[in-house]
C-alpha cells in the first residue's frame, strides 16, 4: 500500500526559546547554535535535533508536505471516511478487540499512539492513492488509449453458460482434488455430447448448472462487457459465432464451462468509452509496476515546486524515496 512515529516538531523548539526568554534567562549558546537542552553538562543544540530529525524520520516531513498539498485537491468525502472505518474494522477483526493489543498493533505497524492518530494517518494514505491514481490517469498517452482500442475493445456479447464447480472438500488431499476435477470436466464433456445430439442449452443448464444464480434462466448471462469476465471465460467467447457453443469445457477458478453465444453488439465509438479505457490502463499500470506508486507522488511532489532551502535535507529525500522504489523493484523481482 513504512511507518514511523510521530517526532516533536522544530516548532516545539521555538516555543522553548520562547520559555527560556520569558523566564529571563540568557539563550546558550554552543558552537554557534542555541542550546535548546542540558543534562549533567551535556548540551544539545537545535541544530543536533533539527540534523537527527532529518537523518531519522524524514518520513515525517514528507506527510507534512503530502498533507499541504493533497488536503487542498482532495477534500474529506464519505468514500474516504468510509475506507479509514473499513481498515480499522479489518485490524481490530483480525488483532481481536482487546484494547492494549490494538493499541500495541497500531503502535507497531503505523507507529501512532492513539486511533486518532491511526484515522489521520489512513486519511492521508487514502488522499495518496487517490493522487496518485489522477496523475497516472492524466499522463496516458493517446496512442496508448488507441492501441488499447484497437486491440481490445469490442461490442458487449450476450451468452449462456452451464457451469459444473468441483467439488472438493476444503481440506481434500491432492489426489481427492485431482479426481474431483477430472470429474467435473468428464461432467462437462458428457453435455456437450448432448448438445450435439440436439438437446437444448436452455434444459441442460437447468438439470445440470451449479451457478445457481443463471441456472434457472437457462444459463443466460445477458449481455456484458469481455473485461468483466474471467480471461479464460471472455477469450472463449470471444472467438464463437453468434449461436455457436465451446466444443471442450472451458477450465476456469469457478470450475468447467459450457458456453453459448447468443448476441454480439457492434463495437462502440473511441470517444464513448475513452474515460473506462483511460481507468482500465491506469489499473493495469498501477498493477504491474510497483514503483509507480513512488514515482508519482515524487513527480506530484516536484509538480508543487518545493522550495528546499536545505540541501542535506533535500538529500534525505531524494535518498529516501530513491529507498522506497529500490525497495519495491527488489520486492517484485522476488515475487
């Protein structure tokens, strides 16, 4: 979708200069910088803190920075309040609703102290992805959303299917789940003899389909888009006749299909699907580059014109984030 907690802020150091003057005392000072704390004869500067915050949590900085510029565009809604409620159900469903082990759970992994905390931090992640999801959205090329066109888009088909599931018991052995599926497709090998011996695809989906939600209709599915289908399914129906049916089953995570194609629509116009080809393209991209997460917010990031008046600090998170896609190479290389 990394986590540190939250350090006090340069801020806080001002407040204590601030203090100390109030209270009349000279400001120390120690190889030319305020000394903002002494303990037993040590002295630590604000410029030591201030260098220790940029070495040890520049991730800190950079959900400062992120929130200045994503809370602007991307207003709290109620999908957003709804995805921060969501993630919080799934940890507490999964760690159990034991409050010192929650506490200790979010403390650990998102390195916050209270649900508060927790709720701020998802908020920003949502608005990231969100960000992120635009930019990549807005930066596709036309000559991708054609050949995306040309390759992939067609009319909605209309077909019916008889769908035979395996039947294999969760904690079945490999012998028991390979007999189980040598089964369903001999099932389905014995209709399509039956089809072609010129029984009805209506009749037989009803006798014999376990997709309880077609079956009664006679196995219709109506008419749909390729894309909505599992790959093996929409390739299947793909390459049919109108009113020709899939001579083998059709091997799918559902199980062995039969299928029939009983309608194709005439391909729509570039312009009338152009905005769901841009999201599908974005999906894909999203999905099969691990860094481009990283790299948009970076690009995001410089596209807001930062100001780094510090080059150390610069330095720090231009390594940083140069970490995070490193990281994320390596982890897809390995997957």
């Amino acid at each position: 979708m990394k986590k540190k907690k939250y350090l006090l802020g340069i801020s806080a150091l001002l407040v204590l200069s601030l203090i100390t003057t109030g209270c009349g005392k000279e400001i120390e000072v120690k190889n030319g910088s305020k000394v903002a704390i002494s303990i037993k004869g040590d002295k630590f500067t604000a410029t030591e803190y201030y260098n220790k915050i940029k070495e040890d949590n520049i991730s800190t900085l950079i959900e400062m920075i992120d929130r200045s510029i994503l809370e602007k565009k991307y207003k709290e809604d109620d999908e957003e309040k709804k995805y921060v409620e969501n993630q919080i159900n799934q940890i507490k469903s999964y760690y159990g609703s034991d409050e010192n082990t929650y506490n200790s759970v979010i403390k650990q992994y998102f390195g916050v102290d209270s649900e508060k905390e927790l709720e701020e931090k998802l908020s920003l992640e949502y608005k990231r992805q969100q960000a992120v999801k635009d930019y990549v959205n807005e930066n596709i090329k036309e000559d991708e959303i054609k050949k995306y066109y040309e390759e992939n888009t067609t009319g909605q088909v209309k077909a019916s299917h008889i769908l035979i599931s395996v039947d294999a018991k969760k904690d079945a052995t490999d012998d028991e789940k390979k007999t189980a599926e040598e089964n369903a497709k001999k099932k389905a090998e014995k209709i399509i003899k039956q089809l072609e011996k010129g029984k009805k695809f209506e009749d037989l989906a009803k006798k014999y389909s376990s997709d309880d939600a077609t079956a009664s209709n006679g196995g219709d599915l109506g008419y749909f888009d390729l894309s909505d289908m599992v790959t093996e399914f929409s390739d299947a129906v793909k390459n049919l006749e109108v009113n020709a049916y899939t001579k083998e089953p059709v091997k799918t995570e559902y199980g062995y299909h039969i299928i029939l194609k009983t309608g194709q629509k005439d391909k729509p116009k570039l312009k009338t699907v152009k905005k769901d080809i841009k999201e599908k393209l974005t999906d894909q991209k999203l999905e099969n580059d691990n860094t481009l997460y990283y790299v948009a917010l970076r690009e995001i990031r410089e596209n807001n014109k930062i100001k780094w008046n510090d080059d150390s600090l610069k330095k720090a998170y231009n390594d940083y984030m140069d970490n995070l896609i490193n990281n994320a190479k390596s982890s897809a290389q390995a997957s």
